[in-house]
C-alpha cells in the first residue's frame, strides 16, 4: 500500500478545525464521501490511473475496478451485471431514463405519454416538461396530503391514457421523506404493460433495494447522497428495456454513455453502497429515533408548528417542519450564524419566485411553504447536536415571530384561525 | 464562504440589519402612540410589511415596524427606519420621495432577484403617510 499521507490529512479532517462547532442537518443535500469509500477510490486518482478501455495491465487494473464494483452493486440490486449503467449523477440518470424512452419512441415515428407526480425532484419534472416541447404528454398526479401517492390514482390514469410510456414515481420525497409504496405502484404500472422507473436518490440509503422485490424497471441511484463522490451516478435498466442513449462516443457503459469512466467515483459509489447496505438497518433505526425526537420536541416545545409529509411512512433521517408566521430564509440564516445548516421550501432561497412545489403539491399553503424547514439526519447526527439545534430553534422563531408581520401575539394567527374554524364546523 | 465577492450572503450592512434589526414594533401597545399605519404585500409571494409613523410639524419622528420575508426584507425595513429617524427624522415630502433604490443603496445592494423586497418599504411608508393624511384631514372637517 502506498503512503498517501496528504489525502489522510484530508480523511482525518485536519483542514477542517471547526468542525467540532458545525451541526450540519443537511444531508440530503448532500453527504460527505465516508472515509472507507474515498480509501477505496483513492489508488485510482494516483497510480492505478489507468484508461479502462486501454490494452495494456494499467488499462486492465482500472477495467477491472470498474467491473468488480459494477458486481458489487448488482448483488445489492439484486440485478444483472449488465443493467448497471454508471452516470455523471442522479440528474442525468434521469435524463437517460426519461429522454431515452422518449427518443426510442421518437425513432419509431411515436409520441406517447408520461406519467409522473407533482412533488418529484426538478430533474424528473423538467425532463418531463422537455419532452412535451417534443409532442410528448405529460400526467402529474396529485399526491394525498401525506405526499403518498395512491394506487387507484395512478391506475385511473394508466387507464385514461392507453399510450403511456412510462411511469415514474420517487422512492422518497428529497423534501418531507414520504416513501412510496413502489411494489404497489408498479404492479400496477405493469398490469398496464408499463414500465417503471424510480428516483431513489433519496432512499438508497436506508431502504431496500432489491429491484426484483419492488418490481422496478429502471432505478436512478447517485453518489452525493450516499456518502460516496458528487458527480457520480448510476442507473439500474432492466436489460429487456430498451432506451436510446443521450452521450455518443465510444463503446462505454453498454454503448448507453459514452465518455472515459470515473473509474474513483464508481469505486468509491460501490463500496458507499456495500456499507450503506450493511449499516441500514442499525443506522436507520439510530436515525429513526433522532429524528422523532427532533419533531416532538419541535411541535410541543414551538407553537403553532406543522409536521410537513407523514409519521409512518418516512425516510429516518427527515424532519421538514413548517413555523407559522416566519420565513423560511430567515430562520435559515439565524440558524447558519449558529453553526446549524439546514435548508428551506421557501422561495426566498431558491432563484424562483414561487414556494416549495413539493409543499404546494400536498396542499400546504402558501404561507406554510415559505416558513418551512427541512432538517436532514445523517451520520455525524447526535442527540445532543439535535438537542442544541431545538434550543437555538426556539430563540430564533420566537425573535423572527416579534417582528413578523404575519403573526400576531394577542389573537391566535392566521392559519390557526382558521384550523379552529374548520374543526368546529 | 464566497457569495458574489463576500463572505456572506449579502452584504455586510444587510447582515447588521437582519441580525440586529432596528426600531421594530416590540410591544402592541406601542401602536396607540403612532399617526399613521401602512401594510404591504401578501402571503403568496411571501413578503408582508407593516410600518408605523408619528408625524410632529411635517416630520416623522418616529418609526415602529413589522415584516415577514426573507433576510433582506427584513433588512431593509430595519434599513429604511434608521434613514427616516436619523438626523432627528426626517421631513414628509423628502420621505415621499423614497424609493427602493435609495434602501438598496443605503445596505451597499441586494442580488437581483431580491429587489421586489426592498421596493415594498416605502410602500409601506406612503401607506402609512397617506393613512396619516386622511386621518388629518377626517379630524378638520370634525372640527
């Protein structure tokens, strides 16, 4: 083994001195890459740095790396060897899943619909709304108020549109966590001669995926959510599927992407994925239970705060909470002068002007949209990181609520008003 | 970490006025003691601005006020109040004649996308200032 004492440097966290001030509660964002996996990866930065499709033992080694992780993962997907395609990131795996199926009906003279949901990630809807630029139809379900999307749901539109293509319907919410029931949803994707395609970015980590067992036909999986690299990716395609491809070159990833292979970033996403798959249970359990504590104490320690997605059915490390009254940046942003890192469904944050989608879609209203915060669990997460974090919470809302002009300290507010209205009628 | 050349999301005044906002209402009671009230903005795009004025011989010289948004709204009311109240306040015509550039100016600028936050402050304030207008004029002709 050779001595790469700088990249130590970097996996022991030395150019990080303050981290031990950081509570970062956004790792659905983005994870680190976990030492084991940037180990694993790092020969291949240095002198194992060969071109896989070279002809010669440096070629060879770096071939090889590629092909024993493609086996790793498809022992964890419980797939063939040849229906692993390795991307650039969760993106464009969508986009070869999403385009490919358009492009191969394009070729054959047709257009035809797509079936999707309203609180998908933006690389599914503006794919989506891409290939409409095309003649392609688009159908966005409307998820409950939990963000579950129901089986007569879907099948009432498999059956208004007998020209579908394909659906496709995210494990888990990146925003309030909610998990779909994708056996279901496939079965009944397929009772229609549809295929199924899942993004499962954010649940790779903590749920099953064993492709056969859900009835899944492609699944988009990537790296930065993971604890392996940013800008690696991968997409599981069921072989009898076919898809036209996006990238054209050379013969790579089953002529479906073409393009030199990141040969560390695939290792490094195969050895993220072997660990992810040994440690779930124990960690989503670990995480699980963070978590309920984050949202109890929220909710009883904050008035007038709302639970965004379901208790039940939700990834473990994801608490989305909206604060009425306040906005979303704002709370960011005191929270960021505290070490505490989370993000926002506000518009204030984002470059649009409109509120969470994801939000909108479960009926939540505007003003809720823009008071919410997701906390996002992850690894480094501890109780009294957690415990910390509702502490300073609780300062910061009652402050920002004092100078809100949507709130109101005498009468109940608005949105509480009118809860009270309902439930008496 | 480095937004736009700085070492925080907006520029340092903003910073100041979003941490450590000034002049804004802290008690209701306050309320009473003011002339004129004006409220801006909805809860759709996410801004909402109240303010406060008490007007002595064509003067404000006094400012509470209210906001939910982001950190530049916020910032910038703060902002705008100290710029109504310094140099022991200021006239209404001169007040009048504020605009959303003045505020984005006075906290060094504000992102693009941003402005339509500043720019409802001083909405507020001819709001308040034609509230306290037509309660001036309500209470001539009672008399």
């Amino acid at each position: 083994m050779k001595n790469y004492s700088y990249v130590k440097c970097l996996i022991f966290g030395e150019l990080m001195p303050s981290k031990m001030s950081e509570k970062y509660l956004d790792f659905s964002a983005t994870t680190p890459t976990r030492k084991e996996a940037l180990a694993e990866a790092t020969p291949f930065f240095l002198d194992k740095f060969g071109n896989p499709s070279s002809f010669h033992y440096k070629g060879l080694e770096a071939r090889k790396a590629i092909e024993g992780a493609r086996e790793k993962i498809a022992k964890i997907l419980n797939c063939d060897i040849k229906e692993v395609i390795f991307t650039g990131s969760g993106t464009e795996s969508i986009n070869l899943a999403l385009k490919g199926i358009a492009f191969k009906a394009l070729l054959a003279g047709k257009r035809g619909t797509f079936i999707s949901q309203k609180t998908e990630h933006h690389a599914i809807l503006e794919s989506l709304h891409w290939t409409e630029k095309l003649g392609f139809k688009i159908v966005l379900l409307t998820p409950n108020k939990k963000g579950i999307i129901e089986e007569e749901t879907l099948r009432k539109a498999l059956q208004e549109n007998p020209d579908t293509l394909l659906v496709s319907i995210m494990y888990a919410n990146n925003e309030i966590g909610t998990i779909q029931d994708l056996k279901t949803l496939s079965k009944v994707s397929h009772e229609f001669g549809v295929p199924f395609h899942t993004d499962a970015c954010q649940g790779a980590e903590y749920l099953n995926l064993d492709v056969k067992e859900l009835g899944i036909d492609m699944m988009t999986i990537n790296g930065s959510k993971v604890y392996g690299f940013k800008g690696t990716g991968l997409l599981f395609k069921k072989k009898e599927l076919i898809i036209e491809p996006l990238i054209h070159g050379g013969a790579h990833e089953f002529h479906l992407r073409a393009g030199t292979e990141n040969v560390p970033g695939i290792v490094a996403l195969a050895k993220a994925l072997e660990l992810a798959e040994k440690e779930k249970q124990k960690e989503g359990k670990r995480l699980t239970q963070l978590r309920e504590h984050m949202i109890r104490r929220i909710l009883k320690e904050i008035p007038f705060t709302y639970l965004n997605g379901t208790e039940k059915q939700r990834l473990p490390n994801n608490a989305n909470i909206s604060f009425e009254g306040v906005e979303g940046e704002s709370i960011l942003l005191r929270l960021n002068e505290k070490g505490i890192f989370a993000s926002t469904g506000s518009a204030c944050a984002s470059q649009s002007l409109d509120p969470s989608h994801v939000l909108l879609g479960i009926g939540r209203s505007h003003g809720l949209a823009h008071g919410s915060i997701r906390f996002s669990l992850g690894k480094s997460t501890t109780k009294k990181q957690i415990d910390f974090t509702v502490n300073e919470l609780k300062k910061i809302i009652k402050e920002l609520r004092q100078l809100s002009a949507a709130w109101n300290k005498n009468k109940k507010s608005g949105e509480a008003k009118l809860r009270k209205k309902k439930v008496r009628k | 970490m480095k937004v736009e050349g700085q070492d925080w999301f907006y520029t340092d005044k903003v910073k100041t006025h979003f941490l450590k906002p000034k002049n804004y209402l802290k008690n209701e009671k306050e309320v009473k003691k003011f002339d004129g009230y004006g409220r801006v903005g909805n809860m759709k795009c996410g801004d909402i601005m109240e303010m406060w004025i008490k007007i002595q011989k064509d003067k404000i010289v006094d400012v509470k006020w209210r906001t939910f948004g982001c950190a530049s709204a916020i910032a910038s009311t703060s902002m705008l109040s100290e710029m109504l109240t310094e140099k022991g306040g200021m006239k209404v015509d001169d007040a009048l004649r504020i605009r959303g550039k003045d505020i984005m100016d006075r906290l060094g600028g504000l992102p693009s996308i941003k402005i339509h936050c500043s720019v409802l402050g001083d909405e507020a304030l001819r709001s308040a200032i034609k509230d306290y207008e037509s309660k001036k004029v309500s209470k001539t002709k009672t008399k």
